[in-house]
C-alpha cells in the first residue's frame, strides 16, 4: 500500500487522496508512514514544477490537498517526531512592498523541500531582516518585491546587513516582478532567481542538502 | 449619405473613430482651437503615426512615442504619491509639467494616482494606498482576497448586478455595507406591493451608504474635472491622450479581485465547470464595459491588463482552456463595437505567443513588458501593434546610453516595417529622468522612417 498516497497526492487527486488517508488510518497504518508518502509526493511535485510539468495552479493546488492530509493525521501523531531541517532560510518581502503571491510560493517550495523557512511576510523593516539573522544564524536570506520601489528597499536591506557585520555570514536572493540581473548588482545581493524552484536550487547550492 | 454606427464594419468602424480623434472637438461641441499652429499640425501627426502604427496598411513617418507612467510624472516632480492622491491640482500640474518636458506621442492622462478622499470616503478596503497602510511615497497596492466565496458562483451569474451590488462591492467598500439590504430591482413590477420594495431605502444603514455615496460622486466630480481639464488644455497643446478605457479578461476578472489568485487556481479544480460558465457569463459584460467607455470618452484604444495568462501562473493546456478563450471573445467583441482593444502582457507571455497572434489584423495593440520583443514580433507582431517595452530596471539603474542601445535595438527589430510602438515595458513610479528622456528623443531621432 505505500506509495499510493504519494501517487494521488502528486498526481493532485484531492477527493481519492483523502480518502485514502482516512480508510488508511481506520485500518490502523501508521500515520508516520503516511506522512512519509506525503513528503514522497511533494518532492515529485517539487521535480514536476522544475520540470514545467506542473505550473502554479498544480503547485498551489497541490499544498491545498497536503494540507486537508496533516489535518486528518495531526491527531495521530506523537509530538516531537519533527524531522531534521536542512537549514534555516529567512524570506521576506521588502518594506514598502505588500505583495505576497510569490513569496508564499517560494516559501511554500522551500518548505517542502525541507527547509526551516522562517516567513517573515510582508512590508518587513529593515531592521527585522537584521534582527532575524541575528536571532537564528540564518545562513540565507530571500528578498521579494514586486514594485519598482523595492529596489531601494532590497538595497537599504542589503546594506543594513552589511553594518551589522553580518554581510558574511550570508548569502542573500531576491526574485518577484520587476527583479533581474540588473537589480541584483544595484542591491549588492548574491544573486538573481527567476522563480520559486530557482530559491530551492540557490538555497540547496548555499546550504546543502 | 453617412453609414449608420449599426451598419458599418469593424474596419469602418475603426476608421471612423479615428477620424473623430482626427477632427478633436471642445467640451461645447466646436472645433478645437489648438494653442498654435504647431499644436494642430504635432496632434494630427500623432494620431497619424498611432494610427498607421496600428492598422499594419502603411509604416507611419516615424515610430511614435508613447509614455505610460504610474507614478514617475509625481515623484519626479518631488511629490510624494499621497499628495498626487489628494492634491488635484498638485496632481494635474505635474502630469501637464511631465508631458511637455518629455513630448510623447501618446499619453494616458492624469488620472493615475485617483482621488486619495474619494477612496477614504467610501472606505476602501481592496487597497492600501500612502496614508491608509502604505508610507506616503510610495504607490497604492491591492490588497488579494476571497471577495467572492466559492460557492457563489451560481448568484453571480444569475444576476451579476445583483450580487455585485449586495455581495461584492460591500465587502470591498466599508460604507456600501446598507447595500446588502436592498432587494433585486427586477421585483418592482407592478402596483400591488411596489412600495414594499421601497421600505429598505428607509433604514438608517441604506441611508448611511446613500449619503456616502452623494459624498463620494461629489469628490469624484471635483477630481474629474480638474483632470479632465489639464487633459483637455494638453489636447490644445498638441498632445493626444487616445485612451478611451479599459476592461480585463474574465479569468483577470475573476481571479484578480473577485475570488483571487489562490481561489480561482482551487476553482480550476474544484469546480472547473462553473469557473468555465462564469468566464463566458462575463464576456458580453466586458465588452460592454469596453464599448461604453470608448463612447463616452470618444476614444478607442481600451486598455486591458493581463496578469493571470503569464507564463508560469498556467501550464499551455490551462491556458488554453480558462484564459484564452474567453479573453479572445473580448478581444473580438471590442473590434466589432469599433474599439481597439490595448492588452499588456505584464511580466513574460513567450509561452503564449503562438496561440494569442491568433487575432484579426491591424485592430489591436499590445503592450509587451519582459517577453524577447523579437519574437513577439515574428509572431503576435505579424497581426498586431506592440508598444513598449524598455524594461523598468533599466529606467530606473541605467544609463542614458543604454537606453538608446536598447531602444535602437526595439527600433531595429520591432520596428521593422512598422506596427511598433516606443515605450516602457511596464507601468514606472521610478526612474531617471535622463533615461525616460534618452528614450523620447533617441526614438524621434533615429526612428524615422526612410
């Protein structure tokens, strides 16, 4: 039986997924295993979107039905049984700037790809991105920004990492709407990423894993 | 004798309205009367340059030059945005200082940054603009919802005024809540219980929504006027604003501030049939909106903002099944009623290119902001006008010099034979001022066609 639960949750088959989970659960499998299949699943889903198999819709969609499957196995679970994170990423979009879509994308994506994402959502002050990687030795920070003035926000942020001396200590992406090369040389950033598979594979480069 | 409106083609329709910006009245119905000469004659070629450019038949004397900013003409004018949003005048003042110094051909008027009071007064809650959740310099931002829930889409296409009207806009306007207390208009038949449809308009919350919304038409006369007004003394001045309104695609429509991005991707799901019926209940309603605005403003460009059909929101598949073919019925609706339909392919559309070029030729325009401007013109460009698309980042981190290679380069390639429009990619609030320069005169410079 396992491995089915992977499969209609990857293939995005919401109805049949849960209730598999619930038939699944009244026969007695452990719920650790089916969370397991969860995890399966998201990393194809992971592989689909970097493939362009699966687009936003898919991928949106595809964290819908993940979560309904934690809520009917939550109760199941024993605490503490978190899994090991590859490594903290902090994400945020700049101050000034409201948009969220492709922040919650990314996080999303780095999420199941089994990083500790520490969203610190939108319109985020300078000082929080500093403050953040102060408190977590968070070795990656993502900026997002959809609007023309967050460049100057994505710059003072940059900067303001860099008075603090912690410059060093990490590497720094930015991606959303009006973002490119250009940019990422004007905001003194590491480096440019197009979309959300783009952070996981700049994070994984950084971090490892 | 002269074809009715009814009688006539799309292309002489087309024809027509053109001819109408070619012969620009006053507010009292006379002839213009242009403040020189000049004035007159750069109008007439501007129109004429926009009009060649669009209708594909004959490459114009030169690319023309359009100038599509959100907040640049304010903060360039050392304003913040909020006082652009509150200060009328202020407003006007520096949009009419902005056209003279740069000169575009092509201009969309004044009423970018709308009236900051009007919105307060009818307690806006769909954005956040300077003083009301944003810093006073920076632009307004729309704030995504379910504004409609999903099991609504049943009362929308029954009655979209009606569930406009009670549902919509009260969750999206604070003080239109009393509208939710008022009853179809399509029960008002007949003598016998006519009055009872009459009783809500007594209760004190319709009365609060009433008085609101006398406040609120009273303030959006004030900026109306003051806007129309310098749009108006700019036509005088020589410079066309060609823009007649705008509407959206149904999926934008729907999935922008109606169930948003997140509900209208669940809908795709969930209840595909419905999002499929609710799209096609909406088309005959943008067209409308489209035809309307272009006769009152007698103006035919309609501006449409595309969002949710860029590359990456949908698979190909997807958006051929939710986007296009409802947005393609608009497009062809607003050429039949005589309008120029003027989508924006915000953000990267390469994706789509073959399937969007599948349109009548010479009666759009599309405005194109990341997408390789070289291969939309060996494809949507073989059918349509595009305008654009000198990127954001560059106006506002590059040098004047890069500009003008960037800008040979679209001159170059897009336009090739004409059909192309010179412009920024995107809509700016930020830039150097010698950019947006460098990208005017360059284009008047070596845009000329031999």
């Amino acid at each position: 039986m396992a491995g089915e639960l992977a499969k209609l949750l990857s293939d995005l088959k919401e109805p049949e997924a849960l209730a598999f989970v619930d038939k699944a659960l009244g026969e007695g499998v452990d719920p650790m295993e089916l969370l397991g299949d969860t995890k399966e699943a998201m990393n194809i889903v992971g592989q689909r979107f970097a493939s362009e198999e699966y687009f936003i819709p898919d991928l949106v969609f595809s964290g819908e039905i993940l979560k309904g499957i934690i809520k009917k196995l939550e109760p199941h679970l024993k605490k503490g049984e978190e899994e090991k994170r590859l490594g903290k990423v902090i994400i945020g979009t700049v101050a000034g700037d409201i948009h969220d879509i492709g922040k919650d994308l990314v996080v999303f994506m780095l999420d199941v790809n089994g990083f500790e994402v520490l969203d610190l959502g939108i319109d985020v002050p300078v000082q929080k991105f500093v403050d953040t990687i102060k408190e977590t030795g968070s070795t990656v920070v993502g900026l997002s920004g959809f609007l023309t003035l967050a460049f100057d926000s994505m710059k003072e942020t940059v900067d303001a990492i860099e008075a603090a001396g912690l410059r060093n200590n990490v590497k720094i992406m930015i991606g959303g709407g009006q973002m490119d090369e250009q940019v990422r040389d004007f905001t003194g950033a590491d480096a440019y990423g197009k979309d959300a598979m783009a952070a996981v594979k700049l994070a994984k480069g950084w971090i490892g894993g | 004798m002269e074809k009715k409106w009814e009688e006539m083609s799309a292309d002489e329709k087309q024809e027509a309205q053109f001819q109408k910006l070619l012969t620009p009245k006053d507010p009292e119905g006379n002839d213009l009367k242009f403040q020189s000469p000049e004035a007159d004659a750069n109008y007439k070629a501007s129109i004429n340059r926009i009009k060649d450019a669009v209708q594909l038949k004959k490459t114009p004397d030169s690319v023309p030059v359009a100038l599509l900013p959100s907040m640049f003409p304010f903060i360039n004018a050392g304003m913040t945005v909020e006082e652009a949003m509150y200060d009328y005048d202020k407003c006007a003042a520096a949009f009419k200082k902005f056209i003279l110094e740069f000169k575009p051909d092509m201009h969309i008027g004044a009423a970018g940054p709308g009236p900051g009071k009007f919105y307060e007064i009818l307690d806006y809650k769909l954005y956040k603009w300077p003083g009301h959740g944003v810093a006073p310099e920076h632009s307004y931002q729309c704030l995504e919802g379910e504004y409609m829930k999903a099991e609504e889409y049943d009362l929308l296409m029954m009655d979209p005024s009606f569930y406009f009207r009670n549902f919509y806009l009260p969750r999206v306007f604070g003080a239109l809540e009393g509208f939710t207390m008022l009853p179809p208009l399509t029960g008002i038949l007949e003598m016998y219980g006519v009055a009872f449809n009459f009783i809500p308009f007594a209760l004190p919350p319709v009365q609060g929504t009433y008085k609101a919304l006398f406040e609120a038409g009273a303030e959006a006369l004030k900026w109306a006027m003051v806007m129309g007004g310098t749009d108006g003394e700019l036509k005088t001045l020589g410079f066309p604003i060609i823009l007649g309104g705008f509407t959206k695609a149904p999926f934008d429509v729907i999935g922008d501030t109606l169930r948003g991005t997140r509900g209208i991707m669940m809908d795709m799901y969930r209840q595909p049939d419905k999002l499929l019926k609710a799209m096609e209940a909406l088309v005959p309603i943008m067209i409308g909106m489209g035809i309307g605005a272009a006769q009152q403003t007698g103006n035919p460009q309609i501006f449409m903002p595309l969002h949710k059909g860029a590359d990456g929101f949908l698979s190909d598949e997807q958006f051929k099944k939710f986007y296009w073919p409802t947005f393609k019925q608009v497009i062809l609706g607003l050429i039949e009623g005589g309008c120029i339909p003027f989508p924006a392919l915000e953000g990267h559309w390469g994706s789509r290119l073959k399937i969007i070029q599948d349109i009548p030729k010479g009666k759009t325009m599309w405005m194109v902001d990341q997408t390789d401007m070289a291969k939309v013109k060996e494809t949507l460009g073989q059918n349509a006008c595009l305008i654009g698309n000198v990127p954001s980042s560059m106006l506002v981190l590059g040098t004047p010099d890069e500009v003008k290679a960037y800008c040979k380069e679209l001159i170059d390639t897009a336009g090739k034979g004409g059909g192309f429009i010179m412009s920024n990619g995107a809509f700016f609030d930020k830039a150097k001022p010698e950019n947006v320069k460098a990208m005017v005169d360059f284009t008047r410079e070596y845009g000329v066609y031999e």
